[in-house]
C-alpha cells in the first residue's frame, strides 16, 4: 500500500468549480499581435510542403508568442492544472490551416503521444455514429455522455472547430479538490483508491488485457491522479473486476463528488477555443450532444496527447507509463 496523504492539498490545482465559475483568470485571450504571428507562422509552415505533424518549431517560428506558451506550460504543470486559449479567428482558415496552428503551438510544451491504435498524433472528435458498447468502442467516437476520466499524457489539448447544435458541454473537477473533500468526509475510502482498481483494454486492434491502476499516487511528496473511469466500468460489467463493497462505495463517491456543482466547473467551448488540461490534477468529462444535419456544421473537436516539456509534474513510474496508444493498425485518418 502507498503512503497515503492525511492533510489537505493547499497548492493551486485543488480549485473548487464553484470558485472558477466567478472567475476568468483562467481564460487566456490572444491578442492581435499574437494572432499576427501566429498566422505568419502557419503560412510558412504550409508553404513547407510538410505533413502537419511532421512539422518541427523550425517550421512554425513564433518568438513573440513563445514567452507566453512558457507561461500556459508553467499554469498546467505546477499552477492550476488547465486553461482556455481564446481568440483564434478560425473563420479566416480553413480546417487543415487550423489543425496546423494548434500543432504549431504544441511544439513549444511538448512532444505529442499517440492517441489510438492508428498511431494519429492529432486526432479529431467528433460522432461517427457508433455507439458506446458496440465492440470496442471508445467515448470519444460517439455523442453521448462521457463519464469524468483522464487521458493517458501529461496534458491532453482540444481545440473547438465547430460546436454541437445542442449540449456538448465540457466539464472539468481537479482531483485534488477531489482527495481533500474524501479526507475530509470519507477517508476510509482513499486506502482503496490508492491500491488502485482493474481496467480493461479496449482498443481497437488491441487484446483484451486488465491491469490495476492506483486512482491517487504520491510521488517525491506529490500528490497526482489518474482515472479512466469507462474502462474501469468496462471491467466491472465483463466480470473481470470483483470489487468489493468498500471499493464500489469508493468509487461512487468518486463520481458524487466528480458531478457535484460546487467542485465541477462547466464549461461551453466556443469555435476557436483551445482548452488544455493536466490529467494528473484534472479529471474531463463531456454531456451528451446533438449535433448539426449538416455533416460540414457537426460537433468536431482537435485533439493532442503531450509529454509535456521538463520540468515535468514528478509522478513517478506508477503514472509515467502513461505515454500514449501503441501504434498496432493502419489507415488514413477520415478529418476533413
């Protein structure tokens, strides 16, 4: 068993949604300047020739911005573990000018992980019409409700290109806040949630395989999470997990706490937003959508996996196998 931290989390990433709802410190507006150079930036990386992901900062130069992006880095990994980047006038470009912007402001905080068994690298978000529990289905292919969880990097990115007609509302609640609402309410339910619980492996083209994963590990003193809540459900359904009564309440309380609106920050991305969140402090989720008859209008969604530049959040070996999807199929990704 861990060693299991009995006082509260004091530092910045132990924010409570109801705090953040009156606050918009957490939203980072471009300014013009920036927009200009950024833009610069993507021109010369299009005229390269390169495939977006193949692009390294010698093709996307911003050393006006760079200092900022410095900043966005330091607010993820040691402040209050996520933000929103707004102001990109996605109106001006079209979808692969964008997808190469966000991919241009990704090199200067890290290195992107694979997100699925395809090996993509930036993937994209959006219903494909398959349904949850149709094989090996993961949320994010679908529209419906996605239970609070962490990706598996350092930060995970999204960047809104088009919004759902209806719903779609992107929820985050800081795991932090999490521990120190359980201490003080209910600690006899973080021994089991520092043991850690069975998950079950459903990617496509991969094997079904369990592992168990502590939801709370220290490391050099620091608190961090992970928590991928549908596969840890997914193990629970198939039979493979036998939780007992203490782990089941554990994890219920988990999702209370998690839904609770006065730790729960709600947040409706507009197009262009760019919200980045550390998935060792912040757990995401996302309400059930409706999306636009217009195939062009659908609810889509960018995203990025990153291994974070140093200094990275100490987590220790417990988490930092955490590095993405091995690449194990092949196949050009449908984005356009």
């Amino acid at each position: 068993m861990q060693t299991i931290i009995r006082t509260p989390i004091t530092e910045a990433s132990a924010w409570r949604g109801e705090d953040m709802a009156g606050r918009t410190d957490w939203i980072i507006h471009l300014q013009p300047a920036h927009i200009a150079e950024i833009e610069t930036a993507m021109r010369f990386a299009m005229a390269s020739g390169i495939e977006v992901t193949q692009l390294k900062r010698e093709h996307f130069q911003i050393p006006g911005v760079e200092s900022e992006i410095a900043r966005w880095s330091h607010e993820l990994q040691s402040g209050r573990g996520f933000l929103v980047v707004r102001g990109l006038p996605v109106e001006r470009y079209d979808d692969y000018e964008v997808r190469t912007i966000f991919w241009g402001l990704s090199l200067y905080m890290g290195t992107a992980l694979s997100q699925n068994s395809y090996g993509e690298l930036l993937g994209d978000v959006y219903d494909e019409g398959v349904k949850m529990g149709q094989g090996k289905v993961r949320g994010y292919r679908t529209n419906s409700f996605l239970m609070f969880h962490s990706d598996r990097a350092d930060v995970v990115g999204l960047l809104c290109l088009h919004k759902a007609k209806e719903g779609g509302v992107s929820s985050l609640v800081s795991t932090m806040a999490i521990h120190n609402e359980m201490l003080k309410q209910h600690p006899e339910y973080l021994p089991p949630l520092y043991n850690g619980l069975l998950y079950v492996n459903i990617e496509e083209g991969g094997d079904y395989s369990q592992w168990r994963v502590p939801i709370f590990s220290v490391h050099n003193g620091v608190l961090s999470s992970r928590c991928s809540r549908n596969t840890i459900e997914s193990a629970r359904k198939m039979g493979i997990a036998k939780y007992s009564e203490l782990e089941i309440a554990a994890l219920l309380y988990l999702d209370e706490l998690a839904a609770d609106p006065k730790l729960r920050l709600d947040m409706d991305l507009q197009r262009g937003d760019m919200q980045f969140i550390n998935n060792y402090t912040t757990l995401h989720s996302r309400t059930e959508y409706i999306d636009h008859e217009d195939k062009k209008l659908r609810r889509h969604m960018v995203r990025l996996w990153l291994k974070m530049n140093e200094p990275r959040r100490p987590v220790g070996p417990v988490f930092d196998e955490y590095r993405g999807v091995p690449k194990s199929l092949s196949r050009v990704p449908e984005w356009a």
